[in-house]
C-alpha cells in the first residue's frame, strides 16, 4: 500500500518527461502567446483549465497527428494521454516563469535552436512534398518486378550469425570446412572443434529487414547453408538454420513500395536542393574554420537534411499484412531502410 504514492508519482513523471520533447516540436513554430489569442473560438474547444490557462482539442489533435501507428480504436486513449501530459507540461511550466526560467541565457538560445530546427524542417519537407512527384504505377511494379527475393519470392529465416576471429593461416581451412557440413549442428561442431573465438546471435527475420546488398545473395542460400562475409580480423557467417516461404502480391507490397520510392525521391529532391542553395548563397568561413572544410562535409550536411526529411513512417494496409501472415511494422522499417 505504502508504495502507490510512489508508483502514481513515476507515472506522472513518465508521462510528462514523454510528452515534453513532442508538445514542444508540435508548438515551437506557433509560439507561446497563440493561447491567448482568439478566446471566443477557443473556449467551446477547452480540454481542460489549468489555473488561468486553457487546454484546448486543438492543443492534443496537434500532438496526436505527429504520433505514427495510432489506431482508430487508440485515439481516445491517446488522446486523454496527450491531455494528461499537456496539464503536467502547464504546471512545470507555471513554475518555471514563475522562477524566470523564460530569460535564463541558455533556456532562451536552446528554444531558439528549437525553433531554427522546426522552422528548416518545415520548409525543406514542405518543398520536398511539392518538388517531389508521386510514383506511377509503371514505376512501382517495376520496383516490385526487380526484387523479387522480397515480394514473389519472400522467405522468412530462422538465422543464425557468427563472428569467428580467424588468423590467417586457419582462414580458408576453416571456411572449406564448414562449406560441406549437411546440418546447423555440424556447422556449429565444426567451429567449435577450431578452438577459434567467436560470437553467435540467433534472429528470426523476413527478407525485407534485411541489408539490401544481402537479399539476393541469402535467398539463393538452402536451409543448413551458410552466407559468408568477410569481417575484421576473420569472417561473419550467416547460417540459414530453417526457411519458410512467405510470398507477398503486388497489390499487398504496393503501398509499402509506393511510400518507401516517394521517401527516397523527396531524400534525393532535398539533397540537389541542398547543394544549390549553397551554390546560390554567400557562404564564408571564419577563424579556425576558414581553412578548407573537410572533404565532403557539405554533402554530409545536405544528407543530413535529406535525411530529416525522409524518416517518415511507410504504411501497409493491416489486412493485406495479415493475410499474407506479414508483420506489418516489419515489412515498413525493413522498406524504409532500403538503400
């Protein structure tokens, strides 16, 4: 009993240290005083009043919008969350004006970072969403024709990956070795019978959470067989232990396909945007940074940026995902990796 204080205690905490970092994001780009304004159309839309100071709907379907894989049937909870936060959020933030925390030098530039960051990402995703055009049809079933090892051909492995640390005289005898073994336990006596030092993990993974450069090769891979890759200091292998058959139409793929093609043409629209502001701006390095900037550290920028912009959640529609026994948050974070 004596511990439900405790506990009520850390739930709060947890919920407000949540929700502060995405209730900043959601309103760095309004500012502080829109709350102020417009009281008549914002009273009918009150969430909640925390002293003098409203919570409207607005203020959490802000928030909840910017939230990824939120079911219809969630929203309410969410939603109810989100206001739970937003009234923890008010109190600290009572206090902390009440303390001038508002005019502390470092409060103030770090929300003034804040607001620089939002305001970049807002223009370059807003450009990049008009610059960038949609895929055609054509074009996503070109895409799903090229890869079939991660649509008509899709497997799901049961794998296991060892890091085995090979001085070079034992290199090729011991890859020879395990090339003829017949099964997963032969493999694993085979290295352990080397003495060598090694590490293994074991991972069930469909083939579009894999490494592109590595679909094709681990799909001409039987069951009991092993990729190899050449490590430091000695070799990885990737052991095939067992395999299931999990092919996925194009009517199912197509919109994972569609939105992982839009992410990287908007990557790519942002990266040429990128390089030509520079071109067109007056750019001057001063002090110790006047020397020549190091090799690629504008491209490293403008990919950074391209970046930002693309981490945009794919989607794949739960009934097609299921019905192909297909792990839809798989299927999207294996896509939106694809390089």
């Amino acid at each position: 009993m004596s511990n439900r204080p405790q506990v009520r205690a850390l739930s709060r905490t947890t919920r407000l240290m949540a929700v502060l970092p995405i209730a900043i994001a959601a309103l760095a780009l309004t500012g502080c005083g829109d709350d102020k304004k417009d009281g008549e159309g914002k009273a009918s839309q009150a969430a909640a009043r925390v002293n003098k100071t409203e919570i409207t709907v607005h203020q959490i379907n802000q928030i909840l919008e910017r939230q990824p894989n939120i079911k219809q049937d969630q929203a309410e909870a969410a939603s109810r969350q989100i206001l739970e936060g937003l009234i923890d959020q008010q109190l600290a933030v009572e206090k902390a004006e009440e303390q001038k925390l508002d005019r502390d030098p470092q409060v103030v530039q770090l929300l003034d970072a804040m607001r620089r960051n939002m305001l970049a990402r807002a223009y370059l995703e807003r450009s990049a969403a008009q610059g960038a055009a949609a895929p055609t049809p054509e074009e996503l079933k070109k895409y799903f024709d090229s890869k079939p090892a991660l649509f008509t051909q899709r497997r799901v492995y049961a794998l296991q990956e060892f890091t085995v640390a090979t001085p070079p005289e034992q290199y090729n005898a011991t890859l020879e070795k395990l090339k003829v073994t017949k099964s997963a336990n032969d493999f694993i006596e085979v290295i352990k019978a080397s003495g060598l030092k090694f590490t293994a993990t074991q991972t069930t993974q469909a083939a579009e959470n894999l490494p592109l450069n590595l679909v094709d090769a681990l799909a001409k891979v039987n069951d009991g067989e092993a990729l190899y890759l050449t490590a430091k200091d000695g070799f990885k292998a990737v052991l095939v232990v067992a395999s299931k058959s999990q092919p996925v139409t194009f009517e199912q793929a197509k919109p994972a396909i569609e939105q992982f093609l839009l992410t990287e043409r908007r990557r790519d629209f942002t990266q040429k945007q990128m390089k030509a502001m520079r071109e067109a701006a007056k750019i001057e390095y001063i002090g110790k940074f006047a020397e020549k900037p190091a090799s690629g550290a504008a491209a490293g920028a403008s990919a950074a940026s391209a970046a930002a912009v693309a981490a945009q959640p794919s989607v794949v529609p739960a009934s097609a995902a299921a019905s192909a026994g297909i792990d839809a948050d798989a299927l999207n974070k294996g896509l939106s990796g694809l390089k």
